[in-house]
C-alpha cells in the first residue's frame, strides 16, 4: 500500500511517528511535509497529499495537523477526496468500511499518540464494504458534480 502523508508544523512529531510505524507495517510512503518547525499554510499540504491521492499513485492519504479540523476541511475541497477526521478507532475502521475514505485526518493536540497510530492500523486494515453504501458514496460524488454545475 503507498501513502501519500503531511502534516502542518504542529503535526510534525505525530507525522514522525506514523512514519515510523509505516516502515514496520512495511508500507510505502512519500511525505508530503512539512519537515521542520517553521511555520507552514496546511492548505498547501492537504492540496498536495490529496492530489497524489486523486492521481491514483497512492491508495490512502494521512494528514496531521493541530485539530486534523484544517487539514480535514481544506483536503475534502479537492475533486473525489473522502477525507475523514477520526479521534478513535472505531470512526478510523468506519470510515472505510461505509464512507470509503481515501484520506485519514488527525488532530496531534486532540488524540495520544498511541491511540494514533492505532487508528492508523485499523484505518488501513479497513476496506470498504459496497452494498448498501456504494448507493451513498453515489450520491456523496453527485454532490460535488451538482455543486460544479449550479455556479
């Protein structure tokens, strides 16, 4: 599995041990930044990672910010991303078993650090289950097509 992965300066210690973690679960990865702590616009990362997701490169994205609320709102701008802000495990394992979500947010200020990187396993040990929410993840990318046409 390829991870695109960013965070924002304030993401940056719970970034590092997610990589950490990837390199066990022998994941491959990019990271996207930020890679020190200066301050940065967590836009530019969330628009980064989610654009490497939406080319098909990588399977899943991971974005880090202070509240993950940022990183959550700016990546789900972007055509086809299904980013999801978790703060434990069992929205991490349902968000892609019913929302099919391509891109997990997490806030470093909000959640421990062990309970991060195992919303991490979970979220990726998760698919997406169909069925009944194939209909609803429908209707979730009619969304962004009707929000296009009635500008």
């Amino acid at each position: 599995m390829r991870i695109a992965l960013g965070c924002d300066h304030r993401g940056l210690k719970l970034k590092q041990a997610i990589m950490e973690l990837l390199d066990k679960l022998i994941h491959d990865y990019q990271d996207f930044g930020c890679y020190d702590n200066e301050s940065v616009d967590y836009p530019d990362i969330a628009r980064s990672v989610a654009e490497a997701v939406m080319s098909v490169r990588f399977d899943h994205g991971i974005l880090i910010c202070s509240s993950g609320i940022g990183m959550n709102i700016a990546a789900n701008k972007v055509k086809g991303i299904r980013a999801a802000l978790c703060c434990d495990t069992f929205s991490a394992q349902r968000a892609r078993q019913h929302n099919d979500a391509n891109v997990l947010c997490l806030g470093e200020d909000v959640i421990e650090q062990d309970l991060a990187l195992d919303m991490v396993k979970v979220y990726l040990a998760a698919t997406f289950e169909g069925g009944r929410h194939l209909q609803r993840l429908e209707k979730i990318r009619a969304l962004e097509t009707d929000s296009l046409d009635n500008r």
